[in-house]
C-alpha cells in the first residue's frame, strides 16, 4: 500500500516525470490527462513547463530529435487523448451521471464541464486546455451533448498545439534566459498550479448554487445550438 502511495506521489511530481519517465511517461501522461476521466489529478500545465526547462535533455534521451519534434509529439498525444474522451462520451457518457462518485470520478467535475461548454460554445474544448480539470472532462461532455464531430476536431487540434507549444516554449525560454531555474522547480510549480486552478476555485467558492435536482441528477440535455 504505501508503495502505491508512493508511486501516486511521483506522477504528480512533473520533475520526477521527466526524469525518471522521460518523453514515454510524459506522453502518456498527457494523454490520460486530456481525455480519461481518471487522470483529471495529474499534472499538465506545470508539466508542459517543466519539460520545457528540460527540454535538452528530453531530445537527447529521444534519439536527438529537435525540440520542435518533440512538442508536436506531446501535442498529437494531446488530441489523440481528446479524442478517446470525446468517442467515450458519445458512446458512454450518459451513464456517468449515474455513476457513484469515487476518488477518481466526481459527478460534479461533469457539470462544471458542461457550464463551460453552455457559456463558450464549441470554442470551450480550446478555452478547457488551460483549465485543470475542465480540459479533462470536456471532451467527454463534447461527446455527450453531441458535438459536431469536425468542429470538434478543429478545436482539438488547435487546442492542444496551443496548449502544448506556450507552455513547453515558456519553459524553455525561461531557462535560457535564468540558468538556475532547475534550482526553484517547487516554487515555479506551485506557481504554475495555482494561476491555472485559481479560475477553477473562483468558481467553485463563488459560483452560483444550482438546485439539488440539476446539480446532481440532471443529464445535460443534447442540443447543436450552443456548439
């Protein structure tokens, strides 16, 4: 038990990611975190960033690609991941609103992710790549409600390569502009973790409370007109 423990320490560790994992780790981590529900815990934005500062070392353990091959690698894992978490959705997705919640599934993360795509359309499954969270379940509500199939390819696409190539790039430039970045990673990461789920706790503490019965039992009604 306390080995599994352990080992659930270190995937929310992204410099334990990149050293010990490397580009196969990262890859899969990525495409967990942006399309199956249960990698909504692990990390992303700090992640993308801290590979980014590592970015020399990940093209030398990856047979010296270039650092541009390398970001387009982990943002094809990205869309792929979206992708999976958009076919679920279509395919599954009512079901999870009748599912018991547990540590890896809140029904409530669904919900959030539903208020997001009402209020941003189709342009949510770009906004969600910056969101923790959200980004992981909007694919699966994008199926849910029924989105377009090419239009949520679009997004995917551009989405994750946004997503992936400004925080990778940040990461990178920083480091060459400040060489002792390494020396700060756990304040840089809280950093990181703490602008990016600041708009998430917004909502959470401040969002307006929805009745019991749509917060919690009520399927998000299929509809093309906010997508």
């Amino acid at each position: 038990m306390d080995q599994i423990i352990e080992f659930f320490k270190h995937l929310i560790n992204p410099s334990w990611i990149i050293e010990h994992g490397g580009l196969y780790l990262l890859l899969a981590i990525i495409f967990a975190e942006t399309g199956l529900f249960i990698g909504f815990f692990l990390p992303g934005d700090s992640l993308l960033f801290v590979a980014g500062i590592y970015s020399e070392d990940l093209c030398h353990s990856f047979f010296n690609l270039p650092f541009v091959v390398i970001m387009f690698l982990i943002a094809t894992a990205g869309v792929l991941g979206n992708m999976v978490g958009f076919w679920f959705g279509k395919k599954s997705g009512p079901l999870l609103f009748k599912k018991k919640d547990t540590f890896f599934f809140r029904k409530k993360h669904l919900h959030q992710a539903h208020e997001f795509f009402v209020k941003y359309g189709g342009g949510a499954i770009f906004f969600a790549r910056f969101l923790p969270i959200i980004r992981t379940f909007a694919p699966i509500v994008a199926g849910i409600v029924g989105m377009d199939g090419k239009k949520f390819m679009f997004f995917n696409i551009i989405g994750s390569f946004a997503w992936v190539f400004s925080m990778m790039l940040a990461g990178h430039y920083l480091d060459k502009a400040f060489p002792t970045l390494k020396e700060h990673l756990e304040l840089i990461i809280l950093v990181i973790v703490l602008i990016t789920t600041l708009p998430v706790l917004i909502k959470v503490i401040f969002g307006k409370a929805k009745p019991q019965h749509t917060a919690t039992t009520a399927e998000p009604e299929k509809t093309d007109s906010p997508i």
